[in-house]
C-alpha cells in the first residue's frame, strides 16, 4: 500500500522507495527514486544515476541553492565532472579534484 509520504519543507531531495521483499540478494535496491523540488514530487525514475542528474539539472537550470551539506558536492559535479562554470574552484575543490584526477 502507497501512502503519500510527508516531504516537510523540503527544497530540494531524492525521495527512495523500497520494497519490504526481503528476497533480493541487493542490499539497495529501491523500487523507485522521486525527485523533490520545493515540496514536490517532480519525477520517480528507477535508479539512483537518473534521479541524482535530473535533479541537478533543474537545480542548475532554475538556479536553485544547493543543499547546505552538499554544496562541494553539487559544485565538484558542475565544475569539474560537467565542466560547467569555469570559474576558479576553492581551495577544497581543487583538492577533490586533484585527487580525482590521480584516480582516473
């Protein structure tokens, strides 16, 4: 049974569904994944890769802040993974980027 879950005031979130089937092997594996934007349900898709570049993609395109506690997160995927902005990045992004690139 679905219920509409309480999103609070959520500006912007990844929203996961799980099935109770304890039969699956995989420790994760969501049944869907919904974008949040502004207490909104914007789109479900069903993996966590598609959901995650939606959401950024709207973020970016309807200059949204970032999450407070995923701002390096968000920043490292526009400037370094995306190439977006070619501004200087911070001290702690040219960090993470340096060692991203040693990894690649």
């Amino acid at each position: 049974e679905e219920s509409e879950p309480e999103l609070g005031d959520v500006a912007v979130a990844l929203l996961t569904v799980i099935s109770d089937n304890g039969t699956s092997q995989v420790q994760y594996q969501p049944v869907t994944i919904s974008v949040v934007i502004e207490n909104e349900i914007v789109v479900s898709l069903p993996r966590l890769a598609d959901a995650f570049l939606i959401m950024f993609g709207l973020m970016y395109a309807l200059h949204l802040s970032y999450p407070k506690g995923l701002t390096n997160t968000f920043e490292f995927t526009q400037k370094v993974l995306l190439g977006l902005d070619d501004g200087k990045l911070s001290p702690k992004l040219q960090t993470l980027k340096n060692d991203f690139m040693i990894h690649v």
